[in-house]
C-alpha cells in the first residue's frame, strides 16, 4: 500500500503531532513498509493454528500456594514475654 506525505500529515495531525515535509515524507515510506508486511502476513495460510495467548509457555517457578502448619501454636507463644496461652499479651495501646 502506497502512503505519501500528505497522508503521513494527517495522521500525524490526528495524533496531535507536529511534523515537517521531510518527516512526512520518511514516515509514509515507514508506514507503507509496515502495510506492505502485514499484507504480506495476511496471505500466510493460519486455518490450523490455534490461536496463542503468547508464543512462549509460561511456567511458574513458585511453589504451589498451599496451607500448612510449619510450627506449632506452643513453639510461637513460648518466644512471647506475656501470653495467656493462646494470644500474645501486650500493652494497651488506645485509651
């Protein structure tokens, strides 16, 4: 597809963009490049590609979020200066 200046020009009007001649003229030639390859593209044959969410597979390296007790209720409160066996006691804060 052939794009020339002017049409460069409004696009970059439409895009709040302020541009010269020369600039212009240069991104037609880039625009038209980009329709060239995308109809380039449009001819591959895609009827049996299933469709990607991204061409790389995403696999995660965490581990799997699952519950589990690593201490005991006991082990936590003993480290504690005040306890009532089964909370941490501490100074009253609000009044």
């Amino acid at each position: 597809m052939r794009l020339c200046a002017a049409d460069a020009q409004t696009i970059a009007t439409l895009a709040r963009l302020r541009i010269d001649e020369a600039t212009a003229a240069h991104l037609a030639q880039q625009m038209a490049s980009i329709l060239d390859y995308m109809a380039t593209l449009n001819q591959v044959d895609t009827t049996d590609v299933e469709p990607l969410y991204s061409p790389v597979e995403h696999v995660s390296v965490l581990r799997p979020d699952t519950p589990q007790v690593d201490f005991s209720r006991e082990a936590i409160l003993a480290n504690a200066p005040q306890t009532d066996g089964e909370y941490f006691l501490v100074p009253r804060v609000i009044a």
